[in-house]
C-alpha cells in the first residue's frame, strides 16, 4: 500500500502545488460476498455469505444525469483537494455507491428466532422460527429480509494521493499522471430494510468506517479541466445498520468493495 510513495515521474510533469482541484463523476461498484448478522429481541442470527449487486442508474442523459435537482441518484463520486506537493495531493470526498442484497437467493442460518420479535411484536412466518446451526435458507424479500443500501452505501474519506507523470506534450499543460492512493473514512448509509415484513428506507446513520486503496490515470486536458479513471478497492466494518426503524433492531456487516469511476475535474488557484 505504501509503494507509490517512492514512485518517481518519467517525466518533467506541470507545477501543481498549490493548486485546488474538485471532481465529480459516477461509478459503478461490485461487491464479493459477506456475513450479515441481525440483532434484536426475539432474534439473533447469521446470514452467510450473501451476494449482492450495485444498482447503477440507466443513462438517459439530461433527464437524470445531468439534471441539478436529481444528481445524486446515479452512482456518483464527489472529491476536492489540495496539492501539497507537485506529486502530492489531500482530499475528502463522497463515493454514493449502492448495496443490493441478491433476492431468493440460497443461504445458511446461524442462530436463533422466535415467534415474535422486535418491539412491539411481529409474528414470525413459522418457517423462519427455530434455532439454527449453519442451516440452508432462501433469503425471500416478501416476509423474511429485504436489504439494501441504495441511498446508498456511502463512503465518506480523506485520501492521500500521490502523482507519477507518465507524458506530457512538450511544455503545454497536457499532461497523463499515474495516481495511486489510500484513504481512510466512515460509511453513512441510507438503509432500507424490511425484517419480517417490517421495515422502512432509514435515515442517513454514522453506520462504520472503512479504508480503501486505489490506481488510475489523470489526463490534464488544460491548467484547469482534466479526466480521470481509477479503480478503487476497500473494506468497511458496519456495525450499526439500521433496519426496522425501532432502536432495538440492528445488522452489522463487513463488506469489501471494488470500484471503478471515472470523472471530469477542475484545477483552480495558481501554483506556488
């Protein structure tokens, strides 16, 4: 994780110390599979290894993407910085992600539920009762588990990065950087889940925090407009999801991620 730092440039690259920057773009996420564990009364059990998918928004130009008011329904990644060197620069961003878990899927169970759990009560279809011990399992959206991040699965972050000028056309500002970086922050999903039947879209929620590592190229088009596409890879620990609506029921999960986005971006101020 810590090699880009001895990278050298292949090449004289353009001063940016100094320098702002912002980026803004979309993405689209995948995500191996993970434990998710549900806690409350009357319950507490283990779903294994469950499969999930990312949601990504159908281009459609101006009517989503490109609309002011409805920006942040597709995949997006939000990121300013500052150059604190001219090979080194400090963000903090947004990457809006999202997090379906796989409907009727095939799982297995560890753990225990009663007929009724939560507070107040909700009566629990009988197949779903009983203890269990690593037991086959559909996971059935209609009256078990119903569970995404969608609104989404957000990862909020301070990264490091560091630049290696691969080209640059002569003494012009068109300039192609290898960017490597590491990042460490907090995940604030919009979940919504539905336990037994009972369920609602959350609010956003201090859920758990994570740290990522990533590689990409930046095209500086001009002093100020640049490109750049990079994959992303990370690991979150969430251990507050909330799931009912009501204080006493919770998840917890861990979830790695990949990430591919791509950006449009500005520099802006003047190089020291």
């Amino acid at each position: 994780m810590l090699l880009f730092i001895s990278i050298t440039a292949f090449g004289q690259s353009v001063p940016h110390k100094g320098k702002y920057f912002v980026y803004w773009g979309y993405n689209r996420s995948a995500y191996p599979s993970s434990d998710i564990s549900f806690q409350g009364p009357g319950y507490d059990f283990t779903l294994n290894k469950v499969t999930a998918s990312d949601a990504p928004t159908t281009f459609d130009g101006f009517e989503t993407y490109f609309n002011p008011s409805l920006f942040s329904i597709p995949q997006f990644n939000l990121h300013a910085g500052y150059f604190i060197k001219d090979n080194l620069s400090i963000s903090i961003g947004w990457d809006h992600m999202k997090y379906v878990v796989d409907d009727f899927q095939n799982s297995h169970i560890t753990g225990k539920i009663l007929s009724q759990a939560s507070n107040p009560g909700i009566w629990v279809n009988p197949t779903y009762v009983g203890n269990f011990s690593n037991s086959p399992i559909v996971i059935d959206p209609t009256d078990f588990v119903d569970y995404e991040h969608t609104d989404g699965f957000n990862f909020a972050a301070v990264e490091l990065d560091h630049y290696a000028t691969l080209w640059r056309a002569g003494k012009t500002n068109v300039q192609l950087d290898w960017v490597n970086g590491v990042g460490i922050g907090v995940v604030v999903p919009r979940s919504d889940v539905r336990l037994f039947t009972v369920g609602q879209n959350n609010f956003w929620n201090l859920a758990g925090a994570g740290a990522s590592i990533k590689s990409g190229l930046r095209l500086n088009l001009t002093h100020l407009l640049f490109l750049e596409t990079t994959l992303k890879g990370g690991y979150t620990n969430l251990w507050d999801v909330h799931t009912t609506g009501r204080s006493e029921d919770k998840a917890s999960q861990s979830i790695w991620f990949g990430e591919w986005f791509w950006v449009l971006g500005f520099n802006f101020g003047k190089a020291k």
